[in-house]
C-alpha cells in the first residue's frame, strides 16, 4: 500500500498519484521524490564517490562479502519473501545480487541522493526506484523483507527510522540491518561519512525490540578483519584523510582478506554468532499486532 505524503492517507492505486487529493509527487528523470529532496533541505548524508564506489564493488572483498551474507540471511530466514525494499540502496549493488540469487523477488530501493540513483539504475534492472528518507517512505504495510545495510549511523534519531521500517512491512514481515560495531573505532571514516555513532550490540537489539521486532539472529562479522582496521585506523589518524584510499587494497591482501571473510561466513552459516567485528548483523521480524 502506498502512503500519500501531502494528505497521510494509504491508498493501493497503480501510481503514486493520491485518489483523495491528487497529488503526486515532484519527479527527476522518472524517479519519484519524497522529503528533503524536495524541500531543498540539505542532506545529512556523506557525498559519496558513487563513481569509484561502484567500480569497487565489483572486487572489494568488503562489499562482496557483506552482499553474501545478506543473500544467505534472506535465503535462512525469509525464503518466501516476494516484496523487498532496499533502505539506503546507494549504487544497487546488493539489489543486483538478490535479483540474481532471488529471481522471483519484486525489489524496490530508495536513497536520498539523486545521483546515486541515477547510478543505481543505470546498473541494475529490474528495481523501482525512489527518493526518500527513513522520515519520508511512502508505504504502508507494502513489503515482505526491508533491509537498511549501513544506514541507522547516519540517522540522527534511529528509533524513529527503526519505526518508519516496521510502517512499510507486511505482518510479519523480516528486517536485515547492518551496522558499524565498536564505539573505540570511531575514527576519521566516520567523521567523513556522517556517522551519528557505532554500536554495540545490546544497544541495537534494545532498540530493534523497542520497535516491535523480536530479533532471529545478531552477530557481528569481519571479526577476521578487525585487527587490521584497527591498526589502520589508529595509522590514518596521524594525516590528513583520504576517501578513496579506503577503496583501494593491493590485489593479494584483496584476495586473502576474501578467502578469510568466506571461512567466517561459513562459520556465521551454522550458527556461530560470532562475539566481535567491526560490523553487526541483525535479522528480525516484526510482531504480530
């Protein structure tokens, strides 16, 4: 079901044009917008090299490891799922791979920056996208599975958004977050990418349930990785921060750092929720009213 954003009400029709007041929303190149986009109010998001992010997709083992586990997560546990949404969808490449591993699955993504989603669907067929932020999603009780990878850092008020997520499920319905682990990591990445805070794992759980989700499964992972970030971490804090240096990693240490993050993977698969990492997983479904 869709949600008007000028007169609150929820309707079914085939576009987002409201049947009780008309309205429809402001539209760029085709993609529809909602919120701050529209207001021209300014994003508290990072601007991110959509360019270099996308080309290392392709190989960086972070983004192909973390993509991996979501398509087993929603394989594990929501196997029956036919509606998703990608919260936060950035270049799409999580979406491609879903659409690959989950065929029969109708995907959705939105983002808040417009040239992301240029990106996005210039990269990946096959997905309705939008504009909007966890304040502004236009549904009600529309999907089977949302997923927000990376996202709940950024937001200033993340009990509000975990709510706005359990507004646009189904009954039921699962949710897939990632986030970044450890407040003692904070570092220079974090300031560059608007983090509002890391997590530790009580503290997520408490607000996922806060939400009305019972949580299936929490773990963190990239434990293997952890004492190389750290130590990286600690380097880069004694010069000027360069973005794109985090996207570049010598091919065989890329390599290695895939083999590793794949045996951690298989760990995480049987049931190994693994104590530390620089990111946490948690897989939850909402509560039945």
């Amino acid at each position: 079901m869709k949600a008007c954003p000028a007169c609150g009400r929820i309707h079914d029709g085939n576009d987002w044009t409201c049947p009780f007041c008309q309205r429809a929303p402001v539209t760029y190149d085709g993609i529809p917008i909602f919120g701050s986009s529209v207001t021209a109010e300014p994003s508290t998001d990072v601007d991110y090299l959509d360019a270099e992010i996308r080309h290392a997709e392709a190989s960086h083992f972070w983004f192909r490891s973390r993509r991996a586990l979501i398509e087993w997560a929603l394989g594990k546990y929501f196997r029956g799922a036919r509606q998703l949404l990608d919260v936060g969808c950035g270049t799409g490449f999580v979406l491609a791979g879903l659409g690959e591993k989950f065929p029969e699955l109708a995907r959705s993504g939105c983002d808040v920056r417009i040239e992301t989603l240029k990106v996005a669907r210039r990269e990946v067929s096959g997905v309705s996208f939008l504009s909007a932020d966890t304040a502004t999603l236009p549904y009600s009780s529309e999907f089977d599975v949302v997923i927000a990878l990376d996202v709940l850092e950024h937001i200033d008020d993340d009990r509000a958004a975990l709510d706005a997520l359990r507004r646009v499920l189904k009954p039921a319905g699962g949710l897939i977050l990632t986030v970044p682990q450890h407040p003692w990591l904070w570092s220079a990445v974090d300031d560059f990418s608007c983090h509002r805070r890391r997590y530790v794992r009580a503290d997520l759980e408490a607000k996922v349930r806060a939400a009305g989700f019972d949580t299936l499964r929490c773990t963190s992972f990239f434990a293997v990785t952890l004492p190389l970030l750290a130590a990286s971490r600690l380097r880069r804090t004694r010069g000027p921060f360069d973005p794109r240096a985090e996207l570049l990693i010598p091919k065989p240490v890329n390599a290695l750092l895939g083999v590793l993050s794949a045996v951690e993977s298989r760990l995480i698969q049987t049931g190994v929720s693994l104590p530390f990492g620089s990111s946490l997983m948690l897989i939850g479904r909402s509560v039945q009213p």
